[in-house]
C-alpha cells in the first residue's frame, strides 16, 4: 500500500459459505473499535460478490466516521474480488 | 490555561503491559481533567516486542524467539507495525493531551509530533526528516515510528526513537510480513532502520535531554508524576487487557 502499509484479508469457509472474515496489517484505522464493524459490514453484505464494493465501504466508512489510514475503499475492493470459498 | 501546561513525567521503566496500561490510565486522567496534558519518556523491562492493534500476532512475531530471549510481547491499542522495544537501546514516548491541542487531522498531527523528532536528531547534531505516514528517517533510514488514537475527545500518540542497534536480535524477533519480503529480503529490512549511535556516539542522557528539550520547546510545562489513582487504574488495565492472552492474541 501507499506508506508502505500492508493490509491482509483473512476468511473462512463452510462449504461454500464465508463465515468469517478478518483484516489484518500495520494499517491505522480511526477510531479502532469501528474495523470489526467495517469486517461486519463486509461479511453481511456478502461485499465480494458486490459489483460496487468500493462504493458500498465508501458510504459505510462516512456514514460512521470511520477512516482508514494506509488503505483504502479501493483497496479493500480488491481483496474482497480474490475472495472464493 | 493551567489545562494547557504540560505535565512532564520523569523517565522510567516499565514491563510492557504496564508500559502500554500506564497510557490508557493517563488517557482517561486526562479525559475527566483530573490530568492536564502529559508527556511520558519511558523504557522497557524487560525487552518487549509491540504490535500493532490490527496485526496478526504469528505474522510479525517470532513466539518461540521471544521466550527464549525472555522478551514479552504486548499488542497495542494502536494501529501500526511490530516494534522491537531492546532495553536501554531506544526511548519510547507517549504525548496524551485534549483533541484539540493538536492539529485535527490525523496525518498532520503525525507531522506534528514528527517534527518535535526532527528537532530532538537536530539538536544532537543529525539530520532527520519526518516521511510520512509516520515515521521519521534518517538518510532514508527508519530511525523513529510512531502510532497514533483518539478516544472520547484524548489524543495519544506514543513513538519510538532508537538509540543503538542490533540488528540480528531485532530481526530474530521480528518477522517481516511477507509481501515485504517480495520487495526486499531479511538482511536488506534491517539495512533499512538506523540508530543515534550510528549516527553520532553521543551518550544515552544526551538523547534523553535532547527529546524532552524538543517536546517542551515553546510549551508551559512542570516536571510532574503518576498520581496514586493513575497508578492503581494502569494496575488494573495491565492485567484486564494488556497481559491478557486473550487480548494479546486476538489476531
């Protein structure tokens, strides 16, 4: 990532179902206790199979006041697309 | 006024949960302004690694490494890398204060602070530059990090400044990531991090001296301590979270 961040998209499947999901990295993320309600987010909306993932972590993150630093919705938009169970 | 003076708390060491409870205990001080703003220089005893708060503790950390060396491992409530905390070889430091003594935007404040860092090498005669988003470099050299929360209206931010080096215990401790490693190996990770000594043989106090000089210049200040209730509350939070596996391992 820009900053050289690293940001890391854990998950795990039952069957063909994603049951959890989790980030991880030496990224900041303001305030703290909001990523798991971005990780949340993202497991409930079933976000990798989103045509707009970006868009929907947009509105998530603005509409809570959440902000990453060392990644972005973009970024995490990428990740998600490489998500198969 | 008297809730813009500093508070200066003299040099200590700590264990790493107590190192890591003592700012939370001060955040919360400070937050129900039975505390002012406060500065904290500290070391670690013993030797500790941090993590960051969203790390995965097995990526970043060598377990087997740190008991055998006797080194504790806490995770922070901060965001950030692993940082090796080597005893007597860097100066940690915490900056605890209302919100709105620094500048509200996250990064500028990161500049802010760094710039108190830049200041601090330039009094001792070394020629540093804050890289953002955290870091402050040294001929391109990692020499100080730093990671940065706000919570109920409290600013902290605690840093590292490292004062000697040794790289093979570091990265004997330290794992890096691995798409850090497709970029460059182990051996040119640790060409990446400088030290003071390195730069200029000056003793240990001339680093401290030279810290606290930068962090107080052009601010109302006292030299201060750790209040009773402080203490006994960081006591508490060591226990309940920062040496609690459960804590330490959540990722």
């Amino acid at each position: 990532m820009p900053g050289g961040k690293t940001v890391a998209l854990k998950y795990e499947c039952q069957g063909d179902q994603v049951v959890s999901l989790r980030l991880s990295g030496d990224f900041f993320f303001h305030p703290e206790e909001g990523l798991e309600q971005l990780e949340e987010f993202m497991l409930r909306e079933r976000l990798w199979a989103s045509p707009d993932a970006e868009a929907a972590i947009v509105r998530f993150l603005e509409e809570r006041g959440l902000r990453p630093i060392g990644f972005g919705p973009a970024d995490l938009a990428y990740l998600l697309r490489g998500l198969r169970c | 006024m008297l809730r813009k003076r500093w508070r200066i708390l003299r040099y200590e060491q700590n264990d790493a949960a107590m190192n890591m409870a003592l700012d939370d205990a001060i955040a919360e001080a400070v937050a129900y302004r039975v505390a002012g703003p406060t500065m904290r220089f500290y070391g670690w005893e013993p030797s500790a690694v941090s993590i960051g708060r969203f790390q995965d503790i097995e990526e970043v950390v060598d377990l087997e490494q740190c008991r055998k060396l006797g080194v504790e491992v806490v995770r922070r409530s901060t965001g950030g890398g692993a940082v090796f905390h080597d005893q007597g070889k860097e100066l940690t430091y915490s900056v605890i204060c209302p919100e709105d003594m620094m500048p509200k935007d996250i990064n500028e404040a990161y500049r802010e602070v760094g710039g108190w860092i830049v200041n601090a090498l330039k009094f001792l005669g070394i020629e540093g530059a804050f890289e953002p988003i955290n870091d402050v470099l040294v001929n391109g050299k990692k020499i100080s990090g730093s990671s940065q929360s706000r919570r109920k209206g409290i600013f902290v931010q605690h840093g590292t400044l490292l004062y000697d080096l040794d790289r093979a215990r570091m990265f004997s401790v330290l794992r890096v990531p691995r798409d850090k490693m497709e970029a460059h190996d182990l051996d040119r990770a640790a060409e990446r991090v400088t030290s003071v000594r390195e730069q200029k043989k000056v003793p240990w106090e001339y680093v401290a001296a030279a810290m606290a000089n930068a962090f107080i210049m052009n601010r109302e200040w006292y030299a201060g301590d750790l209040t009773q209730d402080e203490l006994a509350r960081a006591e508490v939070i060591a226990r309940m979270r920062y040496a609690n596996d459960e804590w330490t391992f959540e990722r």
